[in-house]
C-alpha cells in the first residue's frame, strides 16, 4: 500500500456505470464498490491540490527525502495491519464473508511484504535514513486502522487501502522528480514498482468488497474509514509540503 499520486484515480461513476446498474429492472442495483468510489469522489480534488503543493519544483529533492521518511513507518504497518485484520476476521467463525475477507486480507499482505525495505534502500540512495520518530499524522493513519479492526469491524481496513492505493503514483512521476531532485534511479524504486503494482490491487480490492455482499453497517464501516485516510492524507501531504521540517 502505497499514496503518491500525480492525480487522484477515484473517479466519479460514469455514464455507462449508471446505466449497468439499472440494466436489471427499474430499481438500480448499486455495488458496494460504486458507492465507496461515490462517497470518494469529493476527496479527489483537495488530495489533488495537497499532491501538488507537495511536488511543485521548488525545495523537491529535500522534501522528496522527508516524503520517503514520513512513508517507511506508514508502509511499514501494512502487513501487522493485514495479518491483524485476518486474524480478527478468523474468529468470526460464523460468518463466511469474514472468512473470504481473511483469505484476501493474507494473500494482499503477502503483496505487501519487504516493500519497506525498498523504502530504507530509496532513502540511502539519497543519502538519508529512516525518522527516527514517525510523523504523527502517520502514526494517527495506521492507528485508526488499529482502532477499527479491534471496535468496530475489521472489514473497515479496506476503506484505508481503498484509498492508498486508489491514489497510487503515476506512471512517468519517478522520472519526473529523478530530473527536478537530481538524485539517482535508486531512490525512487517504490514509487516505480507502487505505479505497475497498485492499480491491479486496487481492482482485486473492489472485488473482493462486492463479493463480500457487505450490510448496509459494514459499508458505512468501510466509507467513514476510507474518508478518514483520505483527510489525513491530504493533511501529510499538506505537512511535507511545507518548508518546516514536514511535522504539524
């Protein structure tokens, strides 16, 4: 799980969506998926604007290192996180969706290992190292997810992956900040591999949610989980974007 983005790929349902879903009679049949791309699309262009604040020109290479800083620890928790929601959803021994959503929940943290190691090689590449102390937005990202997996549900963890890995990077952005920033191909693996890998992770995600026929209480779980990284994510980036060492 990755959120570097050139441009938010939540999208707005389109014309065609709309007419699939009332193909099957007058009442429209809404997927869990459309409706958590739905409840995201308000979020696209305030990440957008963070995004740009973040990787305009000027003072880039030191705020590109305070970047891969502020995502090691972030990166980090991925697969605790997902291993912890399996485990969760295995004892709901009950429910078969909770079932289905373990198996998914290990395979994807299977995806996700050692890629925050390719976040310490990018920053010794650029002469730099971990934080010594995670940026507090971090620790309030993979925190909620903590929190929502032991109270509530953990079928909310796919709304935080839902939208770091819907704001993947693009694909020419490596490029683009190794010729601004100067600093060699090596530190920038993680954004190169995130923008092949999480496009395909996020569509396995929107099946995986859809199959799971979740409730009407579980997609609320998912929705208010998915705004929420998606504020505290407009609110990193807006944090590294500034000239003060990146931290509130």
């Amino acid at each position: 799980m990755n959120a570097t983005t050139t441009a938010p790929t939540v999208t707005a349902p389109t014309a065609a969506a709309a007419a699939a879903s009332t193909a099957t009679g007058a009442a429209a049949t809404v997927t869990a998926s459309l409706a958590l791309r739905t409840k995201l699309t308000p979020t696209a262009p305030v990440l957008r604007a963070a995004t740009a604040a973040l990787w305009r020109p000027d003072g880039l290479r030191q705020r590109y290192v305070r970047y891969l800083a502020a995502m090691h620890p972030l990166v980090r928790a991925s697969v605790p996180l997902l291993v912890r929601a399996a485990e969760r959803c295995a004892a709901e021994r009950d429910d078969p969706a909770a079932r289905r959503l373990a198996a998914y929940y290990l395979r994807h943290a299977e995806e996700e290992r050692d890629h925050d190691v390719w976040l310490l090689d990018d920053l010794a590449a650029a002469g730099a190292g971990p934080a010594a102390v995670a940026h507090p937005i971090v620790v309030e990202l993979a925190g909620a997810q903590y929190y929502r997996i032991e109270h509530e549900h953990p079928v909310a963890l796919l709304g935080y992956i839902a939208v770091l890995e819907g704001n993947a990077p693009g694909p020419r952005l490596a490029d683009r900040l190794a010729e601004v920033t100067g600093l060699p191909g090596g530190a920038f693996r993680t954004l190169r591999e995130h923008a092949e890998l999480d496009g395909g992770h996020l569509d396995d995600l929107y099946r995986v949610y859809d199959a799971l026929a979740p409730s009407p209480a579980r997609q609320t779980a998912v929705s208010v989980s998915a705004l929420h990284t998606a504020n505290l994510l407009t609110r990193l980036f807006l944090s590294l974007a500034e000239d003060n060492g990146g931290h509130p």
